[in-house]
C-alpha cells in the first residue's frame, strides 16, 4: 500500500520541490504551509506520517509534534522534524517534544526517504487508527485550542513541581518543612486531617507523624486511630512498634464531634527508596473524594519522593558519620561526648544514670579458632542483642575492640541491673552460628551509676572499668557493680 505523507513547510518553493521529489518516489503527499493547517489536515488526510519544517511563524514544528503527541487521537503517528539548524540543543528539543527522527534540511534525498520508509515501518499506523482520525470533526479539534490546553498544562504542572521543589532550602529545618508542606497541601488538597512522617536510618529515632487539622480541634481519640491507621500501613515496609502524634498548627475553637468512622475517604502513601521506607503521606476527609484522580497526583508523588529521598539521605549521613559500622551502635567519640552530656545533665537536675561496660570473654580465641569474619559477627550478634534488652531511651555505643557501653538515663544501679543480666543470660544462651560453624560465648560486664563521690565523668568511667575488670578476674560470664 502506498504510503501518505503530510508535509508541513512555510515556503512554497521548497514545499513544491520537496512535494514533487516524494512523489516522484512513490508517495502520496499531502501539504500544509503552516502548524494550524497542518493539525487539522492531520485529521483529514490521516497519513501515516507527519514530515515537519520547524522554524514556521505562529505554530512551529517543535509545537506541532508536542500537540500530536500529548493526544491519544494523534500520538501514533510518526513524526520527522526538518530543520537548517543542526545543533545538540535542537535535536534535544526535537526529541523532547516526540519526534520519531530530527534531520537536518541539507540531507541527501535518498536518504531522507530511506528514514521515512524505515520510520513507517517502525511506527505503523493502521486502518482503523485512520479511520477514527477522519471520523472526528476538524472543528472540535482547533489547533490553536489544543496548543493553548498544552501550553496551560505544562505551566501548571512546571509551577506545581517548582512548588515543591522550593521546599527543599529547608531540609535541615523538619518543623518547618512539615509547616510548609501543609500549607501546599492545603491549598490544592481537600481534607480534614493530613500527616506526615519522615523515617530514619536510626532504629532508636521516635516514630512521629505529624498531623494537620486546619487548625480545627479534634480529639486526642480520632487522631490516635488516625496514627494506628497510618502506621499499620507504613509496618507493610518498617516495623514500627511504637509512635506517636504531634499536631503542628494551633487548635481553635470547640472540639469538634469528629469519629474516625466519619472519615468516609483516605489515602496512606508509603514513600519507598531503594527498598527502603523513607517517609510516609496520608489525607482524611468526610467527603466522598477520589485522591488518585487528582490532576497531578503522580507529579506531586514524584516531587514528594524527591524531597522524602534528599532528607532521609542528609539524616543518614548524619547519623552514619556517628555510628560504628561494623556494630550500628554509636561510635567512641559519641560516648564521650553523650558521658559528658549525661553527667552535666545530672549535675543540673539531680537524677540518677548508670553505666555498663560490656567484654566479650576470650575474643581473642574467638578471632584465632574461628578468623576474623566469625569475630565480626559475634561483635555484630551481641549488639543486636543489646539493642533487643534496653529501652530507646538508653545509649548504646561501641567503645573499641570488643568492648561495648550502656548508658543508662534516670536509672539507678538497681534497676539497671536487670536488664544487664538480662543481656549476659540472653549472650550465653545464644547459638552463634556462622557459614556452619557453631560457637557458644560469654561476656562480662562492669556496671556502675553517678555516685556523689564520682565527681567527674570520668570517674564514672573509671568505675566501670575497674568493675569490669574484677568481672573479668573473678571467673567472666558474670555482671559486677561497682562498690562504693
């Protein structure tokens, strides 16, 4: 079957050579001097490809092609943009606005018709497809009101991503990110209660969704449901055992008789980077509302994830560049600094704290017997199940070698006790198991507390050390604590 193709040129001289040239060739070829005569020609004619000059006063080829290819009407026909220019930026422009081919004018002519044979093939358009072309009246389809609905489009979708993207000058300042967000939500969201919540590399960091009322008052009862609801879904991606709400603009007015089986709509998005939960969004209403339809749902998703991405990754780094990797606990440096930090505190507001020093027994035979890769894993082991016997609140370190530390706020050394011999009972208990090799190991512990005769912080360090060490002298796989 002959080919048609639609050419598309301002002057007629070259329009007529070119036409003749083509026909000549074997081609049906209808034309069009400009962008408007073109696209509705496009509907009469139905070729099977659009052959486009790009510099055309009014509609130019770049806006052409964009028009065919943002309406499912049109969009299979191939285009071949035709230009005098030849620079990088051009045929960036051609490609970004969907041409199939960007030649250059001064190509020889059988290769020019090579390309749009081998287009043709590769982009077929068929009978039927033509068919629905013609059926459709010019008159509903004006170029110039397709042109004005793209550009408007594409305007607003550029405004609504640069919205987004002005938040991220405050990546460092979460309270006032959250702020900014809502007030964006706000604007083109309808809702009754939105959250929002930022996940962290540190297992230890509160789990807090922060919540937008528009500033009406709601009870402390729906907004906890509110929280469960949102973090059942957020445990499909992070176990999340413990959270907590915190509503971020003021609340006014009456509390108001808000049930959460009232809010007849929702949305919880989980935000997923690299397999890993970075954050989370969530919108409630009483209104019958289809957020998913949204106009530019994916767009805001899009920008959302970018910005979830660019903060998770700024918090990962902060918190890696103070955590020993081998362990994930905190580094040395940071326990001298979160010592110092407790003591001073103590010293303010008269309260109790102890500390533990933890050594595992024999490492160094565990190293010789088994390699340094076993030794790696043990270390690892234990301070998994350190993690597993203290609460969030405590402070967890590695201290060097394999030596670990507890920091242990507003405990004294009785209760502190319990969970250190919680810790050696569940070490001695454990089956160590690595690539087949079984391996039973012990630690001892030092324990000691701010006592008034340890004036300094480093005395309470001091204590702990020489506990330890009797630990170690009296037999190992036991807790001693520091005699006053």
């Amino acid at each position: 079957m002959t080919a048609k193709i639609l050419l598309v040129e301002d002057t007629s001289t070259e329009l007529k050579v070119l036409k003749s040239e083509l026909e000549e060739n074997g081609f049906i070829v209808e034309t069009a001097t400009n962008g408007v005569e073109a696209y509705n020609k496009l509907y009469s004619s139905a070729p099977d490809i659009v052959v486009s000059d790009i510099m055309m006063p009014g509609i130019d080829g770049y806006q052409l092609c964009r028009m065919i290819k943002n309406d499912d009407e049109t969009k299979k026909v191939p285009v071949i943009l035709l230009s005098v220019l030849d620079k990088k930026i051009d045929n960036f422009w051609g490609k970004k606005a969907g041409a199939q081919l960007f030649l250059s004018k001064s190509i020889d002519l059988k290769e020019l018709i090579s390309s749009i044979n081998a287009t043709i093939r590769r982009y077929p358009v068929t009978d039927e497809y033509k068919s629905n072309l013609t059926a459709k009246a010019a008159s509903n389809n004006s170029a110039q009101f397709k042109l004005n609905n793209i550009l408007n489009d594409l305007l607003m979708k550029s405004v609504f991503s640069n919205e987004f993207r002005n938040l991220s000058d405050f990546l460092n300042y979460e309270r006032i990110l959250v702020e900014k967000l809502f007030s964006l939500f706000s604007s083109f969201v309808e809702y009754n209660v939105a959250g929002v919540y930022f996940a962290s590399p540190d297992d230890f960091a509160e789990n807090i969704i922060y919540i937008d009322t528009l500033g009406r008052n709601l009870s402390k009862n729906l907004l906890s449901d509110i929280s469960y609801d949102f973090f059942r879904t957020m445990e499909e991606h992070k176990s999340v055992k413990e959270f907590k709400f915190e509503v971020v603009r003021m609340l006014l007015g009456k509390e108001l008789d808000y049930q959460f089986t009232d809010l007849t709509s929702k949305i919880v998005i989980p935000l997923i980077f690299d397999k890993k939960l970075i954050g989370g969004i969530c919108f409630y209403t009483r209104h019958d509302v289809d957020y998913s339809s949204f106009r530019y749902f994916d767009i805001m998703i899009s920008e959302l994830l970018a910005i979830f991405k660019m903060k998770y990754q700024y918090t990962e780094k902060e918190f890696m560049s103070v955590l020993d990797g081998l362990t994930g606990l905190y580094n040395r440096r940071q326990f001298e600094i979160g010592l110092e930090q407790e003591h001073n505190r103590t010293k303010r507001h008269p309260s109790d704290f102890s500390l533990a020093i933890l050594d595992i027994d024999f490492f160094k035979k565990v190293n010789d017997t088994y390699g340094h890769q076993y030794g790696d894993y043990v270390l690892k082991t234990v301070a998994d199940l350190m993690k597993q016997s203290f609460r969030k609140t405590d402070l967890l370190y590695r201290y060097g070698g394999e030596e670990l530390v507890m920091i242990m706020p507003e405990t004294n050394i009785e209760g502190a006790v319990i969970p250190v011999q919680r810790l050696r009972r569940m070490v001695e208990e454990y089956d160590f198991d690595y690539n087949g090799v079984k391996a039973k190991v012990t630690v001892s512990i030092g324990l000691t507390m701010n006592y008034p005769d340890l004036a300094t912080a480093a005395d309470v360090l001091k204590s702990a050390d020489e506990a330890l060490y009797r630990a170690k002298e009296e037999g190992r796989n036991r807790v001693i604590l520091h005699e006053q």
